[in-house]
C-alpha cells in the first residue's frame, strides 16, 4: 500500500527481492521462471498513460526498452493490446511473444498505468510450453492489478 498499488498472484508462489530491480517481485516456488513483477518510473509531470500514447504505441516501446533491448538478442512482438477504464484510472494490457536469444520463447502479459506522476508497469512472465496451462491465471492477475 505505501507504493500506491495492489494485486492477487497464485497460492504457492513467494515474494524474491532482487537488487536493483524491480519494485517487486513474486515467482512460482517450483517453476522459479514463472513470475510477476511491478516496475515504477517517473513520468513527465503531470502526464497521463493516453499522452504517452496509445496502447500499441506504448506497448512498441515497451518492448523495446523493457522485454528487448536493443544488444540483448531477444525479440518481442506485441500480439494483443486492449484499455479498460478500473475506479477513474485507465489501462493498457499489453500481451507479447518474447523469443530469448538462447532459443527459448516466453509469454508475457503487462498491465500498464500512470498515477500520482509514476508509470506502473506490471508484467506476468511465463515459459511459452506453459502458457495455454496457464493462460486464465495470468490473465486474472494481471486483471488484479489497481494503482491508487
């Protein structure tokens, strides 16, 4: 609550601190590479999410900047974009294809929203073989997730 934001994850995963990272961090106990996480950045003072830009537009830079970075040999394409209004505060959901460079490929799911002058992004992670398992957890998780 003194961050500004809340959501649910599934029972049975923990809470990981990871220096210089993430707000937070939460990951399945036994499928350590499933996981969620909360990212704050600052914002141009007084902007909110639909002037930085449209869900596609948004969701094209974050995934360059977040998920694929330029030199990091990985790949992100953006499959799917949607923008909900929760309690007065507007949305994105962004849900990409992630290839790693080391040939893996990854299904991510970020929720993203600008409130008292910061940026929340929060992102589900999931191996790609395990994604139609987990497909409907992910999605209600990152439903959960409301800035205040």
């Amino acid at each position: 609550t003194e961050d500004g934001y809340q959501f649910s994850y599934p029972n049975g995963w923990l809470q990981v601190k990871v220096a210089n990272g993430p707000d937070v961090v939460f990951h399945d106990l036994i499928e350590v590479s499933e996981n969620v996480s909360v990212v704050i950045s600052p914002v141009l003072q007084g902007k909110s999410l639909t002037e930085l830009g449209t869900p596609t537009e948004v969701g094209y830079k974050l995934g360059k900047s977040a998920l694929a970075p330029e030199g990091s040999g990985r790949s992100a394409e953006l499959v799917n974009v949607a923008q909900k209004e929760i309690n007065g505060n507007n949305y994105y959901f962004l849900e990409y294809a992630v290839k790693l460079g080391n040939g893996q490929s990854r299904h991510n799911v970020a929720s993203v929203a600008v409130s008292r002058g910061k940026l929340f992004t929060f992102n589900a992670s999931v191996p790609e073989r395990r994604w139609r398992k987990l497909q409907r957890t992910i999605d209600e998780v990152v439903s959960s997730f409301q800035v205040y």
